[in-house]
C-alpha cells in the first residue's frame, strides 16, 4: 500500500489508456508521456500495461507501506527518499515507512512514478487510466487526494535488479524550448497560404491553458480563406461541418490561439485542423510547461512513420538492456 | 538587517495577489508572515495552487506583479 501524504499539484492513475471508444466519444486518457511510462514500467519488472502515477509540474509527498522496487522517469522533477536525493530512469528499492518526495520542477513538465506490480484501481472500458473531467478510471475517478491509499496490483513479470539504470543516450534531452513535428491537414486548406507559413514560421508561447486535455498556444492571429459556409458547419471561418478530430490535431478557433487536443480531448467536433503532432511528439509535447516557446516542424506522413519506429527501436533497446 | 529570503513559484502560471477579484491582497509589503501563511497564488491547467512563506518574516518587496507570468523557481517575493 502507498499511503499519500500530500496530492501534488495533479497526481493521477495513468496506464497506455481506453483504447477502442473512440469512435463513440470517449478519448483513450492514459500516460501522456508514453516512452516515459514504458521505460518506468520496464525498470521495475511490471506488465507493459500496469498503471503508474503520472505526476504533473508539482510533486507528492507519498510514504510506501512495504518494500518494494520503485523507478521514476521524465521530466526533471527531482526525487528524494527520506530527503536523500535519488536518480531517476534507475530502479530503486523502497523499505516500509519509506517517504518519498519532490523538489521543484526543472526541465520537462511530468514525471512517471512506476511501482512493483503497478498501481491497482477498479478496470473501466479495460483501462485504469483517470479521466478527470468525467471523473471515471483511476483513483475514484479523480487525481490524488492527501489521505488517499493507493493498493498495488498483481503485474510484476520480471525481476530487475535494484540499481539497473537505463543507457544514457536513451533519456531523453528536455529544454524549455521545442520543435514539434507536424503533418499539415486534414484541414489546412481552409488557412490562406500566407497563415500557414505564419503558423509555421512563429514561435509560439505555451499558456497556462495547457492540460491532458490539450495545450493552448500564444502567437499571431490566423487567417482562412473566406468562402460561404457549407451546410451544417458554423458561422465562424474556423468551422467546418463536423469531423473527427486526431489526437494531436491542433485547431485555432476564430483563428486565435492554436490548441494542441490531447489525450483527454474531445473526439470530434466543428474547427478546421489545420495539423497533427506526430505521434512520436507527443512524448515531447506532455514534457512541455507553461510558458515555453514551441515551433511547430512540418514532416510527411512517412517521415512520421519513420519517427515513430525510431521510438519504438529506443524502447526495444531499452527492454532487451534490462 | 537579517539576510533576505525569497518565496518561488514552485510551477509555472500566473500570479495573484488577492483570493478573489474583490478581495484584498493576502500580504502587503511590510506585514509579518508565518510560516505557512499564503501570499499569492498560482493558477495553471485551471488550479490555483497556494503560495505560502516557508519561513517566518517581513514581506520586503514583491518580485511580480498581480496577474503577472512566473516560471517555476522564479522569485516572486523577497522576505526579510
């Protein structure tokens, strides 16, 4: 048992996510980091699938009721054990009455707290992941409260030694500046062409509307090429008749302030999208804060398979290194 | 004249000075804190995290401004 002492700012349940609703509205929710999330899960022996606690800018304070292997990997938001601080992307062992703690945030935004067997919290639509603004999944549907007692789950598959740590090289490098890739559509058609070098070409500052559900970005003011409205889309140029949206696809209603949807977004709706973060970025998007500058890189769909098998080719090196 | 101390924003977002628009400042310039009394706070992803001293003092200067930007560990006040 994991006993919380103090929540964090948002400390929620998180595993791959709901996969297979999406089609009737409910997006997956689930760990926003992924390659984070599996390398966690990895260094403690878990089942690729077992929940973790995704933690968000702000850390827990939380004291663990048995020994057992723990690892934390992601942003830098530094450990400490008993006040002692630890490394991270390493696998660590915890005695009961162990607490463990955070110091303030450094580079990225969100750290993964893997545990022996994983977190265990009641399956909905096949998922432990928390979706909040539902309020389904995870710890009764919400993030961590002070006095919550998290139980552990049965996923354990593999001994790790305490002490494994991953190969350098395959941590990733945070900053507080980033370019994201991005393949333009479905609807970009619908920006005049001088906006979609505007949107390409500026750096735009991430506000603090920037969330599971998706980030808001700050900038230059969009233009689309005036046309009658089709039936069934809205009167505003930045509609179009409903259509479903990808996670990752950004949509600037009014043509004001680009938002990247995530995984808590809605599904589908009426905004122009005008592009989609690759889904090897949006790895890097979760490590992304408030207030940081963000370029957004277009790439061919090919280049965005390419990215992610080079994704899942670090994750393999890592797996076949522990 | 005791060494200056500073409160930092522990994550980024914007800073307020007051708990709600018609209500007064929490501190003031010159008043006495306590160790966990709440001096602004901090709103991101739609929550407002409280700022509190972690030290007992006297607020010497505020470093931002009501509904300024911060970054996290960015200075936002000074206690002496």
């Amino acid at each position: 048992m994991i006993s919380v002492i103090k929540p964090g700012l948002q400390t929620t349940v998180q595993d791959k996510g709901r996969i297979g609703f999406y089609e009737i509205g409910m997006p997956p929710s689930g760990a926003m980091d992924k390659y984070a999330f599996t390398v966690a899960n990895l260094l403690v022996g878990n089942h690729p699938n077992a929940a973790v606690l995704e933690i968000t800018y702000l850390g827990p304070v939380l004291q663990f009721g048995k020994r057992m292997r723990i690892s934390l990997a992601g942003g830098q938001i530094p450990p400490r054990i008993n006040g002692q601080p630890v490394p991270m992307w390493t696998t660590l062992e915890v005695r009961e009455g162990d607490e463990l703690s955070f110091d303030f945030v450094q580079l990225g935004a969100r750290v993964y707290l893997a545990v022996e067997g994983g977190i265990d919290v009641p399956l909905v639509m096949n998922s432990r992941s928390t979706y909040t603004l539902i309020g389904i999944g995870g710890y009764e549907g919400r993030a961590l409260a002070a006095g919550d007692r998290l139980q552990l789950a049965d996923m354990h598959e593999k001994e790790v030694a305490v002490g494994t740590q991953i190969d350098p090289r395959l941590i990733p490098a945070y900053s507080r500046s980033h370019e994201i890739r991005v393949v333009m559509g479905l609807c970009s058609y619908r920006l005049t062409d001088e906006s979609k070098q505007t949107f390409l070409n500026t750096e735009w500052t991430v506000t603090p509307e920037a969330n599971r559900t998706g980030y808001r970005h700050r900038g230059e003011r969009l233009q689309f090429v005036e046309r009658e409205q089709p039936f069934g889309a809205g009167s505003n140029p930045s509609n179009v008749t409903d259509l479903g949206y990808p996670i990752g696809s950004i949509q600037v209603p009014d043509g004001v302030e680009p938002i990247v949807l995530l995984h808590d977004a809605v599904t589908g709706g009426g905004y122009a999208t005008i592009a989609t973060v690759i889904s090897a970025d949006l790895d890097r998007m979760a490590q992304i804060k408030t207030n940081e500058k963000v370029r957004f890189v277009p790439v061919t769909l090919a280049d965005a398979l390419e990215a992610r098998r080079e994704v899942q080719a670090r994750l393999s090196q890592v797996a076949s290194a522990i | 004249m005791g060494e200056k101390k500073a409160i930092l924003a522990p994550l980024p977002g914007i800073f307020y000075r007051r708990p709600g628009q018609d209500l007064p400042e929490y501190v003031q310039e010159g008043d006495v804190v306590k160790a966990g009394d709440t001096i602004g706070l901090i709103e991101v992803m739609k929550n407002f995290y409280e700022v509190k001293a972690e030290e007992d003092g006297i607020v010497a200067e505020f470093v931002v401004d009501n509904e300024g930007m911060v970054d996290a560990g960015q200075e936002i006040a000074t206690l002496k």
